[in-house]
C-alpha cells in the first residue's frame, strides 16, 4: 500500500486555485489541514522487494499526481504543467505499508 501524503507546494498550488476563485471562504488552505485530512492510499502490486514498488511508482506517479491533483481541481488546465517524478516527489510524502487486512465481512461496497 502506497500512502501519499501532501507536503507544502501542493498547499502553495491550493491557495493559488483559492485566491483566482474569491468567494470560496476566508479560511486559507493550510499545510496543516492537507497532511491530516487530504492523505491518500492506492493499493499497488504486492512485490517482496521494495525496489520492485519503487519502480511500480517510478512508472506510474503520474497516475497517483493526477489522481491528488483531481481531488482538489478537476480542469486538468489548472493544473501544474511540470509533473515530473522529481515535482512528485516534491509535492508528497510516499510511505510504503505491507498489505492491508481487511476486517470486514462484507463487501466494501453494496452495489
């Protein structure tokens, strides 16, 4: 499991996006904020060697950065044109996890 968390450029990009649309609140996005509400895991493929997640990430950050970048701002022309794995790995925290346990006998969605 790949847990993403944001670090403060995403916080810079957020209040950028605020200050274009006045109106939104007086509150100010906060670093606070994102790293405790805004956190993020995707289930990846099961590896028994890290390197072998690390290069799952490295060939597919884009996913996960447009995924994070979607949840705040869904017109992709707003979005930051330099989404390298260097911006990515400026912009989160990644933490690897062992596999999730799921605990619940009961599909995690009622169709």
């Amino acid at each position: 499991m790949l847990v993403v968390t944001p670090r403060q450029p995403l916080v810079d990009w957020v209040r950028r996006l605020e200050e274009r649309d006045p109106g939104k609140g007086e509150k100010r996005f906060t670093l606070e904020e994102a790293r405790t509400y805004h956190r993020a895991a995707y289930l990846v493929p099961m590896a028994e060697d890290a390197h072998d997640v690390e290069g799952w990430i490295e060939d597919n950050f884009d996913l996960v950065f447009e995924q994070e970048l979607f949840g705040f701002e869904p017109d992709r022309r707003r979005w930051p044109r330099r989404r390298t794995m260097d911006a990515f790995l400026h912009w989160f925290d990644l933490e690897l996890l062992d596999a999730p346990i799921d605990l619940v006998d009961a599909p995690l969605l009622n169709p």
